[in-house]
C-alpha cells in the first residue's frame, strides 16, 4: 500500500514556476508554431504572403504578449 503521508514532504510540483530558459523556450517554440499556421491560413485567403518575415514578427509579438500578459 501507498503511504499517504509521503506527499506532504515532498516535491510539490503545484508551486514550483519551473525553470524560466525552459519557460521561455517553449514561448517561442510554440508562438512560431501558432504564428506559423495563423500566417499559413492567411496566405491561402490571399491576404498575407507565407514568409519567414512574416512567421517571425507575429511569432516575435505572440512572445511579447504572452511575456507580458505572464508577469
């Protein structure tokens, strides 16, 4: 059987705010990732060229909106 009292010693993964290089690249893998498919659909609308420019400033504003809606 579990001890049940185990859990009140250890590692509490509910507070911890994890490491913020692991944090951050996460932001941007997938803020490029989003920004990828949002610029994708919006070139197959014909309202915006699929460009490397174009992934990476909405990706680079995705990052700074979720950085500063985070802090």
């Amino acid at each position: 059987m579990a001890d049940d009292s185990a859990g009140s010693e250890g590692f509490d993964a509910a507070d911890s705010d994890g490491d913020p290089r692991v944090l951050f690249a996460m932001n941007v893998v997938l803020s490029s990732a989003f920004a990828a498919v949002v610029v994708w659909g919006l070139s197959f609308l014909g309202i915006a060229a699929f460009s490397f420019v174009n992934v990476a400033t909405l990706a680079a504003l995705l990052v700074a909106a979720t950085y500063l809606v985070t802090r």
